[in-house]
C-alpha cells in the first residue's frame, strides 16, 4: 500500500485526524474500532456511490464488529434536504442506532454535508464519520465540519458546526469519478495554495499533469497538502468568528453568484469558483493589493492547465450578478466583503471593493452588460 498522510486538526477535545492513502477503504472498520463509542453504524451513500464504495464501506465496519444501517439518497445537489434528512433519521431509528451510534457518510460533499447535518441533529448529536470520495470532498467538505441541507430560497442555510471523528479519504476512489469533478476538485486546491502557501502551489503547478492522470501516489500528497492547509484554517477559526476562516471564500463572491445565476447544474461549483478565483485576482490587481500581473497570469494558466474555465459562459449578465452576490452571506451591513489575493499564498479578508470597480472586473471576466 502506498504512503498514508495522516493529518491533525487540532480542535482539543473536538481534535481528529483526517488519514489519507490509496487503497485504504477496507480498513475504516478497524480505524472506527479505535475511536472507541457504540457499535451501531448508519452509512449513508449517494445512487452513484452506494454499490462501488457505500457497500464496501459497510462491509469493512461488519468486519470489525459493527452492526451497520445503509441509507442510499438520489445523487445531486437535490439531496440536501430536510426531506432527505427525516428518511435518514427514519432509518437510524428503525434500525435501533442509538446516542453511542456513527453515521458514516461514503461519498461526495453531497453525501457529507447531508449525512453531517444528521449527524449533527440525531440524538442531539452523535459521532460523524467522513469518507470523502470525490476530490472536492477530500480537499475541502469533508474537513472543518460544516454540515447543511439547503433551503428553496438559499444553499446551505440550514446547518451546525459538527466536527467528525474521522475523515478517511481513500485516493483509490478518485480513480471512478468523472474528470470534470476531478477538475472542480482542483480548482479548490489550487485555491488553498493561492490563499495559503506558495510552496504548495509549486508542488501543485508540477504535480498537475499526473495529478490528472489519476496517479494516487500524486493525489494522495496533493490531498494531503490541501487538507493541511485547510486543517490549520480551521484550527484558527473554527466556526468563523474571528473572521481567519473566512479566507476559504476565496473565489466563492463571484462563483456563487455565477452558480446562482447560471442556474443549478449547469456549471459546478469547482468551475464556477474557478471564475471566481480569476475575478478576485482581477480586483486585487485594480486595488493595488500587491498581487501582480505575473501572479494573475500564472493563476489563469493553472487552471486552463486543469481543465477548467477562466471566463463567464456566455449569457451571464453582471446586474444579476451582483444582486446574486448581495443576496449572499457574505455582505455585513449590507456590503460586499471580498477575500483578495495578497501575493501567492496570502490573501486579505473583509475587504471593500467600490461597485464599478466590480461592474468592471465582472466585464472583463465575460459577463454580459
Ligand atoms: P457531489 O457530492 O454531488 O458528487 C458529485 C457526483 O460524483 C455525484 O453524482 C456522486 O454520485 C459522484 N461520485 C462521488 N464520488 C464518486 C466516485 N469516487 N466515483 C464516481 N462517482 C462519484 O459533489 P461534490 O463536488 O463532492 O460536493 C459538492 C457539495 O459539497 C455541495 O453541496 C457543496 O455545498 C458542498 N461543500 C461543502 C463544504 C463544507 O465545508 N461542508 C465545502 C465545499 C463544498
Ligand atoms: N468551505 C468553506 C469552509 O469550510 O469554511
């Protein structure tokens, strides 16, 4: 078996290890077991996941003792829901886990998020175990236990903070999932290594070639990296109240109002953040924030490499752009807050940005008049 990474986040008593490796789901019964707590699992997958490694998943807990309840909701965004979450809770009771029971969530951030906000609510609260399986959920969902369903009228308005036990991110099971989402994958990753640290951005920019060609060994240290910086975002600022976790959003302004108003579906959020990632860039350049025209170059050209867009599709216009970003969280008082690019590998968080300055940028990133 290849290297396994483990890493810390230190949260005290909420403190847990995030272990990544190739080839690692058959040992998540035995991981489990040295947690300690009850004996009863509810193991949550998603339609696209459950047969390839929600079944596994369970097996390996049988195997180690653990009498298991499996839940399969539909893959999509869709599966966020209140509605999604009773059938869960139904399953839990009825299959008599009890305060001292996991849920363990085997599949993407869908599957996380959903499977977390159970976790959290259920019993008042039980142990929450992730087994991330996309790349955007190794790197980023799975770690710093932000959990929620959606609400009609916004995505993820309805959550807790509930920090799992354990992540366990098997990089063998990135080697079924379709490119593009290992693409939205990297488009967080080089999100941390742009907002945190230069030297991993370099391992990222030289890694990417077989990093797309699904060479483990090479995803393994790239997640590994990543969770590493976010590990430690979330150790400084666990439930975003100083204000430091904030600079995950990185790249989110933009590309949530691009999701928003491109509709659901139609462009992920990886490539949506993507877009995002270039508007930010643009903005700090205007502001003289000491991001130069050489890092925005290097950063358009990294993700082109990945694969992913670097301008608006076609159709997006900018006044719905900006009411979509207004409507977001992130305004206090009213007013858009930005995280903008420093240099490579720090950003600055709360930050003020005149709005045709914005219209501007939004402009030139291709969204319509
Ligand atoms: P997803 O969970 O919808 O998974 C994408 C698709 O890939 C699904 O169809 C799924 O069935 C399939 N899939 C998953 N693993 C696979 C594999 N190994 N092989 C083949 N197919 C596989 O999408 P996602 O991008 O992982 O997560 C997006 C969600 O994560 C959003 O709801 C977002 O809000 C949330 N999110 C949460 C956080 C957080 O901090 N909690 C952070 C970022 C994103
Ligand atoms: N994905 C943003 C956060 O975890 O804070």
């Amino acid at each position: 078996m290849a290297t396994v990474e483990r890493v810390r986040v230190a949260l005290g008593e909420r403190s847990y290890d995030v272990v990544v490796g190739a080839g690692i789901l058959a040992g998540l019964g035995e991981a489990l077991t040295a947690l300690g707590r009850g004996r009863r699992a509810l193991v949550v997958s998603d339609a696209g996941v459950a047969s390839r490694y929600g079944a596994p998943a369970a097996d390996s807990l049988a195997r180690a003792g653990f009498a298991t309840v499996r839940a399969t909701v539909p893959a999509g965004e869709r599966s966020k829901s209140l509605r999604q979450a009773a059938r869960l809770y139904d399953a839990a009771i009825a299959g008599g886990l009890d305060r001292g029971a996991w849920v363990v969530a085997v599949g993407g951030g869908v599957v996380g998020d959903l499977a977390g906000f159970v976790a959290a609510t259920l019993f008042r609260g039980v142990a929450f175990c992730q087994v991330p399986t996309t790349l955007l959920a190794q790197v980023d969902a799975s770690v710093g236990g932000k959990v929620a369903v959606n609400h009609p009228l916004g995505k993820n308005l309805i959550g807790a903070f509930h920090q799992p036990r354990l992540c366990w991110g098997d990089v063998a099971t990135l080697a079924t999932l379709p490119r593009r989402e290992l693409r939205c994958g990297l488009a967080e990753v080089i999100k941390h290594g742009m907002m945190a640290d230069a030297a991993y951005l370099d391992e990222v920019e030289a890694a990417l070639p077989r990093a797309l060609a699904g060479d483990p060994a090479v995803l393994a240290r790239v997640v590994a990296g990543s969770v590493r910086i976010k590990a430690a975002v979330v150790a400084g600022d666990e439930r975003e109240e100083s204000g430091a976790r904030q600079c995950l959003n990185l790249g989110h302004t933009v590309g949530q109002a691009l999701e928003a108003v491109a509709g659901y579906g139609r462009l992920h959020h990886g490539e949506a953040v993507a877009v995002g990632l270039v508007a930010a860039g643009e903005i700090a350049l205007r502001q003289g924030t000491g991001w130069a025209a050489r890092d925005q170059e290097r950063l358009v050209g990294l993700l082109r490499a990945a694969g992913l867009p670097t301008r608006m599709p076609a159709g997006i216009g900018r006044e719905d752009l900006l009411a979509a970003m207004v409507r977001d969280k992130k305004t206090l008082a009213g007013q858009l807050r930005w995280v903008l690019p420093l240099r490579t590998g720090a950003v600055a968080v709360g930050q003020l940005v005149p709005e045709p300055v914005v219209r501007e940028v939004l402009a030139d990133v291709g969204a319509a008049a």
